[in-house]
C-alpha cells in the first residue's frame, strides 16, 4: 500500500514539474514575442534620387577613380582647418523649411520650374534641395569645345532657377549624392560635384545658399558585412568635404538616417581620428569646424508621436546636436515609398501640417533644433 501511494506521489510530481515547465516556458515565449514585436525595427530609408540619378553617379569610372586618393597635403590641410573655424557665423534666418526636387538639371525648363516654384511657395517653403548629380554627365565628357558648351547650358538653367527662386523668397542649395560615393575610388565623384558648387558661386551672380550631401551609405552590401569601414568612408568624406569648403560662401548639410546615434543600437562605435564613438558624434565633431552646417535627419513616420514616432527618433540627434553648433533639422516623408508607416503618401497635406507642428513644438526649446525639410516637392504637391 505504502509502495502504490509512492508511486502515484512520484507520478503527481513528475506531472506538476511538467505542468509547472510548460506554463514557464509559455510564459518565456509570450515574454520573448512581446519583447519582439516591441522592440523598433530598424527602417532603411531608400535613395529616391535612384529613380532619376545618372548612370555616371553610380558606375566607378576607371579614368577618374584615382583623383581622389588622400594626398599628404590634403591631410595637411585637413589638421590645420580642424584647428580653426573655417566660415563666418551665418546670418540670422527663420527655421528651415526645405524640399527635395529631383528632377535633372537639363529638364528643367522654364515652366516647370515656374511651376514647381509657385507650388513651393504655396506650401510655405523657403529652401529647396536641387539635384545637381547630372553635372556628372557633363563632367566625364572629353575637354573640348562641347564639353564647354554643356557647361554653360547647366550653368544658364541653374542660374535661371535660383533667380527664380529668390525672387519668390527662397533660397537654393546644390543636392548630390549617391551611396557608394565614399568608397575607394568613387570620391571623385563627391569632389567633383562639391567643386563645381565652389566654381559656380565663385563666377556668378545668383548663388547657391549651401551644398548638401546625400550619399546614404547603409544601403551598400558592404554595410552588413563591415560597417565600421563603410560609415569611417563616410565620415571621412564629410570630413574632406568641410576642408574643401574651407574659404568658400557655402553652407554645407549632411542628410543622415536616425540610426546613426548610439540610441539606435543599429551602428557600432569605431575609431576615427584618435576618437571612438558613434557616426553620429564623429560628424558632429566634424561639421564643428565649419559653423553653419547642418544635419538633415530622416525621420520619416507619419506619426509624430508614440515609441516609434519622428519625435521620438528624432530626440537622440537632436539632444547630442545640442551641445555643438551644428543644427538639426527633421525630414519628413510625403513619395509613394514602402512601408506606408514611413509616410504621408496616400494621408493628407492636413495630417502632415499637424505632424509637423507636433515636432515643432516637441523641441522648440532645443538649440540645435532647425526647422522641417519635406521629402520631396512632386509628392507633396499631390497631397490633398
């Protein structure tokens, strides 16, 4: 009897342990699951320029790929820039509101542009990002008399547009950029575009405000295999960059994802001269040189609010932002691009001027807070 109630208490525990188990291993699963799905997925923004960007802004071309190699005296130059500010204090302005526009230089007759000025200017918008990687096309032609004459003819439609601009009170800044423009034997490309910019202001009248980059480096194969290389290019790039602009009227900008920051958690730390930290805080301590600049974050969400909103992964730049002089500004998302939760597309112009005015006030006490830029003009004409 005392054997056959043995048994029956052994086989009771065995099937409570068991019991007990499954509920703790259904517990660590729901736990695990609910972690999941409430961790923030990293989004990549992709590169819209693709869609119209010239073949000569990707492909490496053979004849110009060792331009760019770093030559003592660049790095020369670089130490002695990064002892001194290189750019008088901008003027005073009111915060930015920028758009993109993507079209290519040689299509821009007059009335499209006229067109896409007066829309601009319907929404409110007093800076726009031209698109000047089809210099490029222009820039590996043969010297000769033609190549000249296409110089002048990109030259005649960019000063016409800023003309056209200005004289409905906005400014223009040179956009380029592609993601492989800061890997070896693609810098030139970088270098080209940015000394055209130089060229173009030093021997005109109507001038351009700034130049930006937008080189999107994370979407390179290369990034899942080795980021700290393919981000140390970039920042290296940037940084070269700011030496290049040394003396120039320029303002420079930097577009970037919101990833870059140590919040993220997407992108390691690595070192870049003598210091060890975030992509993030290595531009910083890089555009530092050059008052004036900016970082563009793509935020794009089409919620301002909530753990995954563009206030919320927008505030780790916007807080490091704070303790240099390089200002910030937030970039919103308006193109027929995937997921719909990265944009406005398909909304309305009323929830994106509400999203809008939610950022505005979320750091309106932050210093290195600088406004909205609006990606880009073609779609936000189209919202309702």
């Amino acid at each position: 009897m005392k054997r056959r109630k043995l048994i029956v208490y052994i086989c009771a525990s065995v099937i409570s342990i068991s019991l007990l188990s499954l509920l703790y291993t259904q517990n660590r699963a729901h736990t695990s699951l609910t972690a999941s799905q409430e961790k923030k997925s990293t989004l990549y923004p992709t590169q819209y320029s693709d869609t119209y960007i010239t073949g000569n802004a990707i492909v490496t071309d053979p004849r110009f790929k060792n331009l760019a190699i770093f030559k003592k005296e660049d790095y020369l130059a670089s130490v002695a820039s990064s002892l001194q500010t290189n750019m008088p204090p901008p003027e005073a302005s009111q915060p930015e509101k920028g758009v993109w526009l993507w079209t290519p230089t040689i299509y821009l007759t007059p009335d499209y542009r006229d067109s896409i000025i007066a829309g601009a200017k319907k929404h409110g918008i007093r800076n726009i990002y031209l698109s000047i990687d089809s210099y490029l096309d222009v820039y590996v032609m043969p010297e000769g008399p033609e190549k000249e004459e296409k110089k002048k003819e990109f030259d005649r439609i960019l000063e016409s547009f800023i003309a056209a601009a200005r004289a409905n009170g906005m400014t223009v800044d040179a956009e380029a950029g592609w993601r492989n423009w800061a890997e070896p034997g693609n810098e030139y490309k970088a270098f080209a575009v940015v000394d055209y910019a130089l060229q173009f202001n030093a021997t005109h009248s109507e001038k351009l405000r700034g130049f930006q980059y937008d080189i999107e480096p994370y979407l390179l194969s290369e990034y899942q295999t080795d980021k700290r290389t393919v981000l140390r290019n970039f920042v290296d790039i940037i940084n070269r960059t700011v030496t290049r602009l040394n003396n120039s009227d320029l303002q420079f900008s930097v577009v970037i994802p919101d990833f870059y920051d140590k919040k993220s958690g997407e992108t390691p730390r690595f070192l870049y001269e003598w210091k060890y930290t975030h992509t993030l805080n290595h531009l910083l301590n890089v555009l530092e040189r050059r008052p004036g600049s900016t970082l563009l974050i793509m935020a794009y969400r089409n919620q301002s609010e909530g753990p995954d909103g563009s206030i919320e992964i927008s505030r780790g730049e916007i807080q490091a932002a704070n303790a240099y002089r390089t200002k910030v500004i937030v970039a919103q998302e308006t193109g027929d691009v995937p997921p719909p939760s990265i944009t406005f597309y398909n909304t309305s112009l009323s929830s994106l001027n509400s999203h809008i005015q939610n950022i505005q006030e979320a750091f309106a006490n932050d210093k290195s807070y600088n406004g909205i830029a609006i990606h880009y003009i073609n779609a936000l004409l189209e919202l309702k």
